[in-house]
C-alpha cells in the first residue's frame, strides 16, 4: 500500500516537472513574440515599414530604386593629395631613365676614362706610365695577379699596354666604364682563378707576357707541363716518377730538389 502511494507520488511531481517546464519555455515564446511585435510597432510609427500587401510588392524586374547618392564635394585637403600624386607620377617619369642610364654600360663614358690614362698624342695606347695611374687609382700594385686577370679580359697582346680596342672590348664585357665600377668587380676578377677551367686559360696566356721577357729560357709545352706537374705531383715529390713523360727540365728539377734535401 505504502509503495502504491509512493509511485502515485513520484508520478505526479514528475507531471508537474514537466508542465512547469512547458510552462517556462511557452512563456520564453510569448516574451519573444511580444518583444517583435514591440519592435515592428515602433518601425510602423516611424514609416520605416513596407506595404507587404499584393499591389504595393516590388516585381523582379522592377526592383525598387534607391535612392539618388549625394555626391562628397572635394575638400582643399583632396585637392593638394590630388595635385601632390599628379606631380610624383612626373617626377617618377624624369627619374626613371636617369637612374636606367646611370646603371647601364656607356661607350661614351668609357671611352672618356681610357683617355684619362692614354693622354694626347698616345696612339690610342695606355702605356707603362698611364698603367701606373690606372692601377694606383683602382687601389693595386701592378704585379698583382688581378691585373693579369684584368689583361686576359681585355685579351691584351703587350705587357703593360691596353689599346682602345682592347680597352672598349675588354670593359664592355665587364660592364665597367668607371674607376668605382672596376674596383667593385675587382673580387669578381679574383674569383676567376678559383676556376680550374678559366685558371688554365689564364696560365696558358701568361705565357704570352713571360716570353716577351729577355729571359727565354721556356716554351710553352714546358710551360704547361709545369701546371700539370703542380697539380699532379704531391709537395714531397714521393710519387714522381722519372720514366713517366715528364719533359727533361722538370727530371732536372725533381734531381736537383733531392739532392738539397738530403745536405
């Protein structure tokens, strides 16, 4: 008996559960529709409702237009950015070719710095005392190996001598028309020789300056095998072998560096 009674209990707070929950949700809905309906009154007061009804509704190809936009009147402050970007577009137009021109290679001025250095009445020559200038204003001596890198650009035939034709060929394949535009390609010159290809092709034409020497005591098969001999044979000569094709000159060294190693 007591348990029925139980049950009946349990089963009517649970129904009241349920309809004081329907209750608050059914209240959240009328709240809801009441702050709307508030809402659409206010706008209808205002005017700032449509018609919705069949007559007044806008068809789709004749949407509703809107209205006209005022145009914003230019202020002073308009004007001067206006007139300021109109003046920057020209000056943009001047500057552009000056810098171009600037960073372009020019014959005119090239040819305008060998003369700084061939003088008047030079043949078209830079000779030993204009190479003295030439290499005190781009900052080397004269026996430093970047002007024998320098020489082989040029593809100079003299030693100590740059001919026009020499000097416009030579600087128009480096780009370098100036004093400050040599002395900034003077690490591109060096880095040359770090080329096994190119280092040779520099050896090779040395051999061409060392022969106008009055000391002629080499050819050039000689002078090449020496490279050859450089790179090939290590520093104690240990693995040098004296049948090999060596030419007699370097058979004559090899014995002689022996010989004053063991005294």
């Amino acid at each position: 008996m007591r348990s029925s009674r139980l049950c009946v209990v349990l089963e009517f707070e649970f129904n009241l559960s349920v309809v004081v929950e329907i209750d608050l949700q059914l209240s959240s809905h009328l709240t809801t529709l009441a702050s709307i309906h508030k809402i659409h009154h206010t706008l209808h007061r205002l005017n700032l409702t449509e018609d919705v009804g069949q007559d007044s509704r806008p068809s789709a190809c004749c949407p509703r237009a809107m209205p006209p936009r005022k145009k914003r009147r230019p202020s002073a402050g308009d004007d001067m950015s206006a007139k300021k970007s109109r003046q920057d577009s020209v000056f943009r137009k001047h500057e552009t070719p000056q810098i171009r021109e600037e960073e372009t290679f020019s014959s005119k001025r090239c040819l305008e710095w060998f003369y700084e250095y061939a003088g008047e009445g030079c043949d078209d020559v830079v000779g030993p005392e204009g190479m003295e200038k030439f290499c005190e204003d781009i900052g080397v001596e004269p026996e430093n190996v970047v002007m024998l890198v320098l020489a082989w650009k040029l593809d100079a035939q003299s030693m100590g001598y740059f001919t026009l034709q020499e000097w416009l060929r030579g600087m128009g394949s480096l780009q370098c028309d100036s004093t400050e535009r040599l002395r900034n390609s003077l690490d591109y010159l060096r880095s040359v020789l770090n080329d096994s290809t190119s280092f040779k092709l520099i050896y090779r034409y040395a051999f061409d300056f060392a022969r106008q020497s009055k000391y002629k005591v080499i050819n050039k098969d000689q002078w090449c095998n020496v490279l050859e001999f450089s790179r090939t044979i290590n520093l104690d000569l240990s693995n040098y072998d004296e049948d090999g094709a060596w030419p007699v000159l370097l058979d004559e060294f090899v014995e002689w560096y022996k010989e004053r190693q063991m005294s």
